[in-house]
C-alpha cells in the first residue's frame, strides 16, 4: 500500500484516484498523526509525505517514523523548492523529494522506483523456529501469527535474533534502537518490559533472558504438553 499524507482535498484525491487507476493500492490521509500507527500495523509499501500539514510538519512525521525503526521509503512533497529545504528533507529522512506543481507522471515514476530499490535492498527476514522478524516491514510473526509488538521492540528482537542464541550488551541494543541519541538505560528497560509482557501473552514460547553482567539473549522455550 502507498500512503498519501496530503492536507489538500484535490492533490490528495487525484493522487489517490491516479495510483488506484494503474494497479497500486493507494490509501489518502489528511493528518500526520495517523501516519506511524498505520504504518505500525504493517502492509505500507511507501508514503508520499507533504512537507505542510494542518496538525504538525511532515519533517517530524519523517524524523518519527526513522527514530522507530521504519525505513519504507518517503517521498517528500513541498511548495518550497529551495536547495534548504530539500537538504532539511534529507536530513529528516526522506529518499525523494518533488517540488510543487508536478506532473503525475514524475510523481508515479519516482514512487514506483523506490518501492523497487526498497525491495530489492530488502533482506530476508530473520527467522528462528516458529519466530520470524521483518524488521525494515517493523513485523514480527509467531507461527504465522502476526505479534502485536512495538517498534522499538521489533528492533530489540531483530537484534536479539541475529546473535542467533548468543549475548547481545545492553550497548548494542540501545545502538540498535536508538542509534548515536542520547538516552538512559531506564529507556531500554521500559522496551525490555513491554516486548516481555506481549509475548508473554502471544508468543511465551519466546523469552527474553538476562544474562547477569554480560546482556541479553533470546531463548525459545517448548510449553510443557
């Protein structure tokens, strides 16, 4: 599916309606909000993003959805064309930028060269018994099942499952996660906890150990029958 986040009625309909008429599944949202919660939820191939939104700016949609681990790719649309503004868009995250008034037909091209440069980077996902993690898709699956997991801990638990059974440090998570950002070990426990308390409720096959003064690793558990 390819979001449009555009707050104007005609651009956001006839983009919806152009990419509908060649075969793309395209879905039109008006507000910045609705972005990462959808995109969350997995199935988003793409998101063309206007930079002037009524509820915010979409520079800080695009810093958000890279500080929770999303790397679909963005395609920034703008009324401002300056050389700034385009390097802002960079800065923020975006892989593409289109200066308004623009053709569809650019705007089509562009869109449909990045979902297949995002595809063809993409690399298979990482996968341990019954449990497989997509972590550029932000999913996490259990025997097929989907897990209702947070981003950030997807991230932890494509980290966890690349050591393949072996310790991961608490340094390389937080890197993981949060890259070179400045945060406390507080901030990894709050992840710790929440991606525990969900498999354990979906998945608790799959634990989450602590291994005292060394990090953490991943073990998956047989149920007793």
């Amino acid at each position: 599916m390819i979001l449009i986040v555009e707050d104007d009625v005609t651009i956001g309909r006839t983009l919806a309606q152009g990419l509908a008429a060649v075969g793309l599944n395209a879905r039109w949202l008006r507000r910045g909000a609705e972005v990462g919660p959808l995109v969350t939820q997995g199935g988003v191939e793409a998101v063309v993003l206007d930079l002037g939104l009524p509820d915010g700016d979409g520079l800080e949609v695009c810093r958000a959805l890279r500080d929770n681990g999303h790397r679909l790719p963005v395609l920034m649309l703008t009324a401002r064309g300056g050389l700034d503004d385009r390097l802002d868009g960079f800065a923020a995250g975006a892989d593409d930028y289109l200066a308004k008034p623009f053709a569809f037909a650019e705007l089509l091209a562009r869109v449909r060269v990045m979902v297949r440069h995002a595809a063809q980077r993409r690399p298979d996902p990482l996968v341990l018994g019954a449990l497989e993690v997509d972590p550029l898709a932000g999913e996490a699956r259990w025997a097929g099942q989907r897990l209702d997991l947070e981003p950030k801990g997807i991230l932890v638990l494509a980290q966890l499952l690349r050591a393949r059974g072996g310790v991961v440090t608490r340094r390389a998570l937080m890197d993981a996660v949060w890259g070179d950002a400045a945060v406390t070990d507080n901030a990894l426990d709050v992840v710790l906890s929440s991606l525990r308390k969900r498999l354990a409720q979906a998945a608790p096959e799959v634990q989450v150990r602590t291994v005292r003064g060394t990090g953490m690793m991943l073990d998956l558990i047989p149920l007793p029958v």
